[in-house]
C-alpha cells in the first residue's frame, strides 16, 4: 500500500492494474499527469469506491468513428470522434487511411497534423478533448487486388520509393500496411524501415517465404490475420502460420465478434501469446447509438445491419465495434482481464515504442476506469480528464 501523495487527487477506485497484477486501493495522480501512488486507502476511515482502473487502450486501425470518415474529416470532426473514442476507453489511436489518390492521402495527412498540433497545445494546457491521435495508418496504396477485402482496387499501386516519400515527407505516417510480394515490395519495406515506420504485412498474397523475406527486411506486424491475405492451409502456410508460429510479428487481430471466428480467436491467442494486437478496424458508423441506421455513401457503399458492416455483395468492410466492446469480446472468449487490457494496449505501445503505461507510480496516467459492467466510467489521458460518465 503506498501513502498519499501531498497535492496528488485520486480516482477512486478500489483496485488497479498495475504492471499486470491488482492492487487494491486507490490511484494518485500527481500534477505532472503521471500515477503517484497506487494501493492508497481502503480502510473504514478512508473507503474507496467499487469501480477499477486499468491502463488505457490504444488501436491501431481506426478507419472512423462517431459519424466521422477519418480520411476526409477537418478538425470539428476529428474532435469528435476523439471525444467518443475516450468515451469508450481509447487513451490513443492510430487513425488509418485507405482508397485514396496519392494528393488524396497527402491531404489526409495534412489535415491530421493539424489536429495533432491542435491536440499537443491542448494537452500542454490541460484542455485535451478526448483521445490522442497518433501518426497515420497507411493501409494502402500499395496492396495487391487478389486480396483486396472491401478497398477500391482501382487505388492500389506497386511499390514506389518516390511515392512513398511523398507521403513521409508530411511526417505524419508512423506505420504502413503492404503486400511485400509485389514488384519493389521488399525494397520499400527495407526503405520504410529505415525511415522509422512500422511496416505491416496485409491485403497480401505472400508466401511464407515472401513473409519471412518481408520479416528479415523489417516488417514487424501482421495486418488483421485471418482477414484479407493468403489463406493457411496444410502445405500453403502464408502469412497467418509465419506470425503464430515465430515470433518476429506482433499479429494485428479484428476482434469484433464477427470478422474472426471465436475458436480461431482462441487459437490465436494461445499461439501467440503477448503478441496479438486487437482492433475495432473501426468505420464512421461506430460508436454511434444506432450504426445500423448509418449508410456510407461512396464508391464503394457500406451498409450496417445487426452489427455487420458488409458492402452490397457481403464483403465485410470494416467493423461498428468501439474499443472497450473489443476488451469485452476478448474476455468473453476466456482470456483473463490483464492479458485482455494487454493485448488492446500494452502490445500496441511495445511496437510502437510509446510510453509504457503500466499503472505504477512515475508511468504516464493514460488510465481508464471500470465499473462491474466493463463500462467506461473515466478516461484520462496524460492525467487530464478527458472522458466521464
């Protein structure tokens, strides 16, 4: 049990995660938006409420949120799907582009510095509104057409060095999903790396030799396994069989309750085991009180229904889940809550290279409160309020 710390204001809560373990007691959190204490009070003179603080989630494919297309959203828009997506237990996301032109992507990225300087100011003062929004998620242009999924192949590119850079010159990609077997693949992965971007196997039809020559050159993730790649099969390992059976990827998984089937999800997390990266995958129509009354009018149109978001011929595109319904799916498939807020967070964070937020005195207070329900109570980021109920 740790002593108050003076000037530090609690949660309260009666247990938290901390470094995977509970401790029971409150949470302090000093003036410097970092945990000060934890396991403080708990006795008759000085009780604690019912409620559970856990490190807050992080998801690293957010196509949308609140009514919001993330791809074309100016800075009203992205304020408000921050606020929804702290409201359903996000602390950071990754906001993820698909099916643009190349001016179409650069503008994208243009407008995501904007929020993201927006937002840093906004911390600094201490008037942060909702979750931080991190560098993009490129899921495209680059991808191969056999393995399209729900994305407009008539976007897609081969692999260019000079394309490439023309989108990092925004300084605003921090991590790029790729089919490494087309012509000049390999290469960019090589080049992306160097540049300090997480590169992500996906929409591909790599072998498991193409995908081990992809992991050698630096690629350190596995877009939505089982979803838009190179089906496993006995002699045929692809992608899939390379991320559960090595180490070398973290493995990106849509748990949403219907993209992937709960036995392969069980599968999954046994066989990779502190390496699973779940995901909403996210689209506008999430976090929306009523997504299936949400139509998605575009090239290629969206329609939900009871929870699917499919495109005319039933392709699944994207998925309505929030981020704490992903941890309740997790938990509802039989893994424990500490491996649970792990895998919608602490991996995303480890691949990244984000502040470690484990809960213990000195992390960061990106923090997320709990009722007996799993429902999001608060959320805070960097120690700051951004979400209560």
């Amino acid at each position: 049990m740790s002593d108050p710390v003076p000037g530090a204001r609690r949660l309260g809560v009666r247990e938290a995660l901390v470094d995977g373990e509970w401790v029971s007691g409150d949470v302090e959190i000093g003036a410097a938006g970092t945990v000060a204490a934890v396991g403080v009070g708990g006795g008759r003179s000085d009780p604690v409420g019912t409620d559970v603080a856990i490190p807050g989630l992080v998801d690293l494919q957010v196509n949308g949120f609140a009514g919001v297309d993330l791809r074309d959203a100016d800075a009203e828009g992205y304020r408000v799907a921050a606020e929804s997506l702290a409201a359903h237990g996000a602390t950071a996301v990754q906001p993820t582009f698909f099916g643009l032109s190349v001016d179409g992507y650069r503008d994208a990225l243009g407008a995501l510095a904007e929020i993201r300087t927006e937002q840093q100011q906004a911390l600094e003062r201490g008037a942060l509104r909702g979750c931080r929004f991190l560098r993009a998620h490129l899921e495209g242009p680059f991808l191969n057409a056999r393995f399209k999924g729900a994305h407009d192949e008539r976007t897609f590119l081969d692999p260019s060095v000079a394309v490439a850079d023309t989108l990092l010159r925004t300084g605003e990609v921090g991590f790029v999903t790729l089919a490494p077997e087309l012509p000049g693949g390999l290469d960019l992965v090589r080049h992306l790396v160097e540049r300090g971007v997480v590169v992500s196997i996906g929409h591909s039809d790599a072998s498991d030799t193409c995908t081990m020559a992809a992991v050698d050159a630096g690629a350190r993730h596995l877009t939505h396994c089982w979803n838009a790649h190179r089906r496993l099969t006995s002699r045929d390992p692809g992608p899939a069989a390379v991320a559960l059976a090595r180490t070398h990827l973290v493995v990106g998984l849509i748990a949403d309750g219907i993209h992937v089937a709960d036995e392969v999800v069980r599968l999954t997390l046994a066989a990779a085991r502190g390496r699973v990266a779940a995901t909403t995958d996210a689209i506008a129509a999430a976090g929306l009180d009523d997504p299936d009354r949400w139509t998605e009018e575009a090239d290629l149109p969206v329609t939900v229904r009871d929870g699917w978001a499919t495109l005319s011929d039933g392709t699944l595109a994207g998925s309505v889940a929030t981020p704490v319904e992903v941890l309740r799916q997790l938990l509802r498939v039989g893994l424990d809550l500490a491996s649970a807020v792990d895998a919608c967070g602490g991996v995303q964070r480890r691949l990244l290279g984000l502040d470690d937020v484990r809960a213990r005195p000195g992390d960061v207070a990106d923090l997320v409160v709990l009722d007996d329900t799993m429902s999001v109570r608060r959320t805070l980021v960097a120690g700051h309020e951004v979400h209560r109920s």
